[in-house]
C-alpha cells in the first residue's frame, strides 16, 4: 500500500488505486453527536438517531516516519497509521470526548462492487444501498412492496427489510481487491449509495480501521480469515446423509427416521430441537428454553441415540442462550445471580412471542461458566453430537450487564460470546470436529468460532427476499467474510398467513442444499400445515436420490471443507473468485460455485421448467446430461430433481462428477 | 419583548417566558448542507435529505443598539433583530454561502402547547411529533398501523401520513402566546418532539423570522392576520342554505336540486364539477382539465343558470391550474409557451393518475395573465357564482420555470400563487364578495387570496386520521393561522376498495356541517356505489331539517364572518381562545366553539348514541333539550340529527339559539 502526503492532504492507494483521500475540499472523516432511540420487540429494532452535530474535520497535520504516519486533526482526534505493502492499519486516538459519531469517506470508483457486511440476505452486490450493521431477526417477507411484510409489520414488527440479518459485520470486499474491517461493536451503517465514496458510519470512534489488499480474491479470503479464524472440518459423521430435522417425541422421531431409511434416504443425524420440551403459540410450536433432557416427550432418548449411533446416525439437539422464566435452569441461574438485570438491579425478561426469558449475562465470568459447563453437561456429556445453537440477537439496549459496558455495544458482540461458549465447551471436552453446533447468528469474529452456519429462518416460498434465493446470497456473503460453511433448512422455516410450503419448494430446496456442505431439512413453525418430505412416497424417493449424490460427492467435498480451514476459501463461492477477469460473473447471486469444479445454478422460482444462467469461459459439463458448454449464457432443462448443475471438464474429479450425473 | 444580554450568550422572553436562548454550551442555531432527493407520484412525495454538515453556531458576537441588536457568527451569518414591546423581527443575513440547511432551536417548556403549522389534518396540538411542511396529496387513510393505508402506498404511493397536508405554513402558535413564523418557501420540518425546544429546520437560510406576541389568544389572532391578510366576507347568497354537489350534465343536475327543494331543503347554490366535461378512471370519475363550459354534457348551461338564479340559486363550476394535454387550452398555452418545461426546454406532461397535463408557469407574468383572463372569460363573465379552485400541490422539483427560480423554492409558493391569480381575477372584475371561490391547498400568505377554504379529500369514513374527525382538526388548525373560513365534503370524498360511504356517515356529516360556516354536498370519487344524501326520503327530511336550523343562524353566522373578515378571530375557534385559563381546553380536537357562543361536538365515531364531551366552566344551554350545563365532562345523546350542540345562556343570541332548537 502506498501512502501519499499531497498539498492540503494525503491519499492511500493500492495497486494504482485509491482507497482513502482526504483534502478541505473533500474531507475523508466526518463526526459528531447523535442520540440514538431503540425499541425492540421480539427481536426486531426500531432505530432512530436524532444527529445534533456532523462536521467534516478538515485540516490535517500530517508527520511521517518509517512505515507509520499519523494524522492529527487538531482537538479531535489523531491517525496512527501502519503501512505494509499489503496493508495499512490505522489506529484512532480520540481527543474530543464529545464525539460519540464517526464517519468516513472510502474512496469509490462509479463501476466498484462491494460485498459482505456479514450474511447479507436480499444483496449480494452492496452497491448502490445503505446496510445498517445490527443483529436483529432478519424478518418475514422482508420486503415492504409485499403486503405480506406490511402485514407482519403491523401485526408483529416483524416484517423486516433487505438489510435486516442475524448476522451483520462492519467488513467489506472492495472489487478493488481489498477488505476494509472497522473494528467495532457498536451500531454501524455502511452507505454505498454514492458514486465517489462509500461512507461508513460507526455510532462511536472505532479503536482501528484495517484495510489489506491481495492480489487475488482467493488470497483475500486467507487474508480475512487469518484475521478472524477459520473454521474447522466437519465431523465425518455428517457426510454420511441428511440430517433429518423431526420432533414430537421419541417415538414419531424415531420412527420417521426408519421410514426415511426404508425409502432409502441416507441419513447421518437426526435432529429433535424439542428435544427440551415444548410450547405452543400462537406463532407456532416453540420450545421449552430449559436445555435439559426432557424425559416425559423424549423417553428412552440415551438407549435410543446409543442404539442409532451404532448405525451412522447421530442425534442433535438444540440450545439458545435464554432461560425460560420458571424452569430449573432459569430458577439455577436467577439464584446465582446469572441473568442480566434491569439498571435498577430488578429482574429483565425478555419477550420471545408469547413466553419470557431471562438473558443469561455472558460478561459475568461466573455466570459465562456455569452456561458453558452447562453445556458440558446436558449436551455433551448428555451425548449430543450436534445442536441448533440458535439466537444470540436479542440482547436488549437498556439492561445492565456485568461487566458495565453499554448494552448499545455489546448487543452486536453477543453472536460472537454465544459462538465462543460453545466453541470452548466443545474444546474443553475435545469435542471439536466431533460435534457440531449450527448458528444464525454472527458478527466479526464469528467466523473462528461457529463451525457451521445456518441460513436462518427463510419463508416458505419462491420470494426474492425471504425464500429460497435468500439461501444463495447468505453463502455467498458469509463467504467472503470468511465463513465458508453455510446450509440452511430445506423447505424452509416461517409459514404465517396463507403461505405455506409447497411440495415443488421442498424439492427445489433439496436440490439446492444436495450441493453444499451440510443437507438439514426442518419441518417448520406449523409442521402440520406445511408440506412435510415424508408426506409422499415420491418426495422421499426423489430425497433419497439427491442425498445419494451428495453423499457420493463426499471426496470433493472434504477436499472443500479442508481447504477452508485451511485457507479460509469458502466451499460456496461467487463465481468471480475463480473467474476474475470476466465482468459478467460480479453481479451473479443466483448461482455459485460449489468448490473450483462445480457451478450450480438452483431453480429459485416457481413453476419454472428451465433455468438460465451464465457460465464463464471453461469447459462446462452438464451434470445430469453430459452435456458439453463452452460458456456465456446457456438454458438447461430442469424438471424437478434435476438442478443446473455443471462441472469443469478439466477437474481432477471429473470422472466422481461423470459417475454421479449417471447413476443419479 | 425582552432581548437579554448574558455571559456568553443572550435571550429573547416575552411576558417571563423565554423564547430564544444562545450560550456555547446551548447553541440556539445550527447550520450545514444537505443534498436532498424527491420523488413525486400524483402529487404524493418521497422526500429524502443526506445532511452532509450540520454545526452548531457557538460563539456569538453581539452588538446593541436601541432597539436593535445585531448578532454576528463570524464567517457563518448575522441576526439583526428589531425589537418592540410585542414583536421581535430577526432579519438574517447569510455570510458563508455554502449552507444550504439551517436549523433553530426554540426555547420550549415540558407542558407547553403549539398549534398550527398550516392546516393539520392528524394532530391540533403539534407537540410530541415532527411535522415536514410540504404542500402534497395529503393521502388516503394517513395511518401507518392501517392495512388500507399500506395498500394505497404499495398500489399508488399515496397512503399519507399524519402530517401530510395540502396546506402547510412554517408558523406556529405556542401556549406561551405567540407566533413564530418563518419567511421562507424551501421545505421545513418543524420538530416538536424534544421537551427543552422545539428545533425548526429549513432547506436555506430563511430571510426573516418573525415572533409576536399578545396578551390573549384573540388579540394573537388578530396580529397573524394582520401579517398574513384577512379573508373577505362570504356573499350574502351563501346563506341560503347548502350548495349541492351533483354533476352528469344539465338534466340530471337541476333535477336534483328539484328534488331536494321539493323535500324541503334550502339550496344556495349547485356545484357542478364536471361542468367541463369527463374523464373515467379506474379511481373513479375525473373531470376534462380545459376549463371551459361542455356543450354536450351541459346543454342550455347559460339558461338553466339563469333560471334558477332567478330563484336565488347560484351555479358553481370548477377549475385548476393545470390543462390536460391535447384541450384547447392546452393548445393554446403550449403554443404560447406559457407551460413549465424540462431543464432541456421540453414538454414537462404532470401525471395525474392516467391522465397527462401541463403546469401553467404562474411564474411568467404573461402566463398569469393568460390564466386569469381564462378565469375571467370562461368562469366569471360565463356566469359562474363561485368554483373550487382545486390542487396547486403538485410542482414537480425538477422542471423549469420562467422566473429561474427553483422548484425547491417555488413548490410551496404555488398554492399562494394559484389563489392569487383567482383572486386577481374577482378583484379585477370586481366580484369580491359576491363570487367564492374554495380551496385546499394554502401556505403562508393564503390567508388574503383564499376567501373559503376546505377541508380536502377526506376518506368517507369514520377513521381518525382520514375521516370526518379530521375535519375538525383541520377548522381549528388552519384558524390558528389565520383561516376562519372552512368547510368539508360533507359525507367526504374518497372511496377505495371496499370503503364504501354509509347514510349513517353521511348523516353525522351532516350534523356538524350545519355548524360552520359553509354547508356542501359531493358525491365523492364513486358516486354510484357510495351513498347519497338524494338516495332515501328519509336522508334528505334529515338533511332538510338542519339545513333550516344552519339557514336560521345566518345572523349568527355573519357576525361571526364579519368579525374574522375585520379582526381575523376565526369562525370556529379551539376551546381555549375563550376559556385561556382552563387547562383542560387546550388539548380538545374532537369539539369547537362556533363563535363564542355556540359550543358544537360532531359525533365522529360509528354507532355513538351519545356524545361524551368537555364543557368550560360558564352556564351552557343544550340546543336540542334546553337542559342547562355548568361546564365539566358531559355526556349527552345524540340520535341521528341531533349533533351534542351547546349555546352559552349569556349570549346575547340566546333566543335565536332557543327557537332554532325548538323548532328543528
């Protein structure tokens, strides 16, 4: 990176381009002060700022020395900036104490593309939107032209919009070939909207802004997660089929999981998340937030999981980090004194739809550990070979924490406090890369310690911004964030109104998730509603075939899964990254490749007979047909089963790829 | 008023109370750039404003002299502020040019009040929320939490909101007993949502802001209009009783007033609409936009209007002042080049919901001209007796006017300038006082050019935010700029989907318009489906029997008229213009005084048999039952008819307000 002093100012540019500049007349950070008002209700924030003061600082001193520089806006605040040739680290002194806003200008070019900002869901392609940067429940419908989202909206805050997520980031990937990190927690919102700069918004002075720069996407993603942490393998367990998402007890459970074998359904887990016990309300069923064995819905449960395991089958579970008021771990945990509390020092339930919990307070050292070990316990020890370990972005901003930090910039770590107990309850065991948890939600750091993501709750349809092409953009942005697992639940999750789970969605989703890492089916919040995969003999056959490929593809995917932990290249990646010379595949969210060798292209809407897509320059074989492309865009039959999937015909799996579009 | 030197900064109170305040650590002014984005549909405006800058000006200079203070903000602007013992005249003069937004800051206290703020439709008292002044569609149901609302958002952009209005103006009236009023046409927020001050935000610097105050509301009243004009007395022939919206052409029109006369009630004069013709639309009927009498669907206009003139039944047609593309007006004003164009010079065609106009340019002083000759040929010496002088909110921000101003300027303005080329037009011909003509649109400065204002385009609905109660808020709002004259659609005017006018509707409207000063029918946008005052015997017996009551408080009434025309106390009045002293009157928006001594409260709601309300202290006599009332929270019944009405015994009135209740 290069460091330029100018009249009046500087610039930093890499490889010939410019990322900052700052002069008077286009001054690079603005601040000020703000006073923010939250209201959450069921995970959704309603977030305002009333912005007293925003002033652009515009005349630097700037003194160089060696690698570092530091910029002084007099009374303000000071840059120490390290340069490298693949970085530049800049460190952010505050002198005015006043200052609770920051924003800064990055530098854009008209035709540059951005992508990150955590799991986006609606875009992949940042550009041209603003994302503000806070973990909340990503909604239902998210889209304020469906009268569906107004509908929730009105009746439940819940509808949602294109840059709600459970897991927001304060990092991009420029097409400059850079990632910009802010190192913060606070609320953030990152503006692409404007053609000459990116303007990034932190409600507080971030400590560091770090920026590196590789000559390649692929070496960016070792960059990032040399940065954040690279997740590690998967289990071998999970390649052995499908994990079967079921409830209602140990006998329904069990028996759906001999019916799924009798019809050949390979199966590697079954996951009960009611495992606990449930509830019922009026949203759906939920769960009873005790994370313990529940021996009257699940009896028998440790003879029957020992019996299933001795077959390749695993059971899993489920854990969120809320107690339900009146259980035993709530009344453990309230004793102790474990639960966040009110500013007064009085109890703080939170509202989750119909049933209240405390909020475990994971600042509390002790409180941390009693959860953790908890977990050891009930889960571990219990011998649960994988969990749901869900929420994480509920923590309120007017509760008192432990360890007296404002909850306004905890509530974006907490994903990463909930990962981080699991990650050591598995570590400390030496479970890790036996057992898996899956999470929704994330933040900057995540990415070390959630072994698997999960796509969230999508709705149960064909919608842009809360069905089935929802899943695509999640892996792809996750990916550049340097989570490269990612799955979701097939079929989807959230069925309200009238919208229910079509058996042509469940298959279509099934195609999808045959080529990822992980294949999860669940059956919903209104199970007896919604089109189930063991409704019919044809969905299950049709199942059955489609896990079989995936499972005969477990070579390659490991090969994949390796290659992430160890260079952080995600297993589903956008397709520039290996073709980065053809502009056309910068935009494309609707297709990724799966690992270097495969292109896969879901059917994303309903009643569609074919699909179109691009395919960049390269040998191109059509799985199912054998079929030869050379490139550009193509439209290929897809009857149901039979997903747009291609493979490079120079791949060294080539013949795996041949094998498998044959026999299935 | 008191201008106050302090260290470091100074104040401005009045009667003890403060009204401005500036320290370093208080600032009263903050100034900075905004970029803002607009979108219009149909009049309905997406308004967006990136505020680039926005500071506090701190450190003041000031230099006294007399009567006169001048206080500088080095390289920012200085404030020449003219004081007197009731007014304070704050002269700016903007020395750094780059700002183009500025914002003060209103000293304000916890329990205080305002009022105003144009016409309000949602809200009288302004307190607690903000309020953007933009002249717009005031939309359709106005209320986020409703579905009908949203709908009309999604399908036609047009919902509304609470402080959408036709008629905006940057003044308000506070409880410390005066107005503020901003001299400027840029769009304004006035934000009364912060319990210190009330912070006013304009997109320029505004030439002049003006505080006055007086000892009593009243006398308050009278000062406002005196800024802002007085609205001339409405002609004697108005008060013989409604005026008849109907329309479809000469036979069925004056076969309606037959009708009506036949069952008893008293008409001053019919109001054909579509006196120039027809359009159909899937929102319902609209009119032929070339303002000139229709041969065809008025056959013998010239001798029925005559006719039934003769029998003190006056003729009122309609204008705007836009032409639809292709009319003979049209024609000739494009050919003339008298309409706005693009920024290219091009034609400029304003959608209006499927149909396509030209905005006259009001700006060009021969495009005015023209204008106001049309009016005086083709309205007035044609023979009409009045017309709704209909829109004025639709400027597009991005077209080209005669005069190089911008539409950002002239938006506002426009309403003001369409009236005063009416009023030019009755001047001129000398017709004022004997033609009327009514309008929706207004800001500052309406108040001499609009000598009858209504209410818009109500939903035909009971509903808060967009039915009859709104009609109310909007008498007493637009009273307290200055505009003493109101009146609605009595049964209002827009039917969507399946929001359909009912007789009991219609009826309540009824009641209440009986007590102002203007009685008027309209068949709304979907005449056939929606109910009709001509549609039952009943109705009409109903309709006749308070039209009578309203005709016999013509010398009531024209007091009233008379004393808004030479002082500027308005027809219907809030509570507490007479009863100052009594806290309770001053958050009343669903009651009003009709002079001061008549109290009315319009039953608003649905299904009502009775009517709770508040009376003030003093002795109040029941119209209909003659009960005597000493003040308090009351509750009377209120069968269809009968309206809860109260008349002070004291009024020298009295035995015209007994009779009247006797006999009606």
């Amino acid at each position: 990176m290069k460091f330029n002093v100018e009249e009046n100012g500087f610039s930093l540019s890499s490889q010939g381009k410019t990322i900052l500049e700052h002069s008077p007349e286009r001054p690079m950070i603005y601040v000020g002060k703000g006073e923010e008002s939250l209201e959450m209700y069921r995970g959704n924030f309603d977030i305002e700022d009333y912005v007293i003061e925003r002033y652009a600082l515009k005349h630097a001193k700037i003194d160089q020395a060696d690698s570092a520089v530091r910029v002084s806006f007099p009374n303000e605040l000071e840059l120490i900036i390290q340069i490298t040739d693949g970085a530049a680290v800049m460190n952010i002194v505050l002198l005015n104490t006043e200052i609770n806003r920051f924003w800064i200008r990055v530098a854009a070019d008209a035709d540059e593309k951005c992508y990150g900002c955590g799991e986006q869901m609606s875009y992949f392609n940042l550009r041209g939107r603003s994302f503000p940067l806070w973990t909340s429940e990503p909604g239902v419908g998210r889209d304020k032209t469906s009268l569906m989202t107004l509908k929730y909206d009105l009746e439940s805050k819940g509808g949602g919009d294109y840059y709600n997520t459970n897991y927001p980031q304060p990092t991009f990937v420029s097409t400059k070939k850079y990632y910009l990190h802010i190192d913060t927690t606070a609320y953030c919102d990152f503006d692409f909207t404007h053609s000459a700069y990116h303007e990034l918004q932190v409600w507080e002075v971030p400590k560091q802004i770090r920026i590196e720069s590789a000559p390649s996407y692929l070496e960016l993603a070792g960059k990032i997660t040399e940065l954040f942490g690279r997740q590690p393998e998967l289990p071998d367990w999970i390649y052995n089929g499908a994990i079967l998402g079921v409830q209602g007890g140990t006998e329904r459970s069990f028996e759906l999981v001999d019916r799924s074998i009798h019809h050949g359904i390979p199966v590697a887990g079954v996951w009960c998340q009611d495992w606990e016990g449930k509830l019922v309300t009026s949203f759906g069923l939920r769960l009873q937030w005790n994370w313990q064995w529940n021996k009257e819905l699940y009896p028998n449960l440790p003879e029957k999981m020992k019996e299933y395991k001795e077959k390749g089958i695993r059971f899993l579970g489920y854990i969120n980090p809320y107690l339900l008021e009146g259980t035993a771990l709530y009344n453990e945990g309230k004793e102790k004194g474990y639960f966040a509390t009110k500013e007064d020092g009085s109890d703080y339930l939170v509202d989750f739809g119909e049933f209240y919990c405390g909020v475990v307070d994971l600042t509390n050292p002790d409180a941390y550990e009693w959860y953790k070990n908890n977990i050891k316990r009930d889960l571990i020890e219990f011998g649960l070979d994988g969990w749901m370990a869900d929420f994480g972005e509920y923590l309120p901003t007017d509760l008192k924490l432990s360890n007296g930090v404002s909850p306004m910039l905890e509530h974006n770590k907490w994903p990463v406090r909930w990962a981080q107990c699991n990650y050591e309850a598995l570590e400390e065991t030496g479970k890790l890369g036996e057992i898996v948890y899956f999470m929704r939600a994330g933040g900057a750091g995540i990415q070390k310690y959630c072994p698997l993501l999960w796509a969230g709750d999508q709705s149960v349809d064909f919608s842009m911004h809360d069905g089935l092409a929802t899943v695509i953009v999640g892996a792809l942005s996750a990916a550049m964030m340097g989570c490269g697992l990612h799955h979701s639940d097939i079929g989807g999750y959230t069925s309200i109104y009238d919208n229910l789970r079509t058996k042509e969605l469940f298959l279509r989703w099934t195609e999808m998730a045959a080529f990822t890492p992980v294949m999860r089916t669940h059956e919903g919040n209104r199970p007896a509603t919604n089109f189930q995969y063991y409704d019919d003999v044809e969905t299950m056959e049709i199942f059955a075939r489609l896990t079989k490929a995936h499972v005969e593809l477990t070579p390659y995917i490991k090969e994949l899964v390796k290659e992430n932990a160890e260079k952080g290249i995600p297993v589903q990646r956008p397709l520039f990254m290996h073709y980065e010379e053809d502009e056309n595949t910068y935009d494309i969210q609707t297709s990724y490749l799966f690992g270097p060798d495969m292109l896969v292209a879901p059917v994303y809407l309903e009643a569609q007979t074919s699909r179109e897509l691009y395919l960049p320059e390269d040998e191109w074989i059509h799985l199912w047909t054998g079929k030869s492309y050379r490139g550009g865009i193509v439209t290929v039959e897809t009857p149901i089963g039979y997903p747009a999937v291609f493979y490079r015909k120079e791949s060294s799996r080539a013949s795996l790829f041949e094998s498998i579009g044959k026999n299935y």
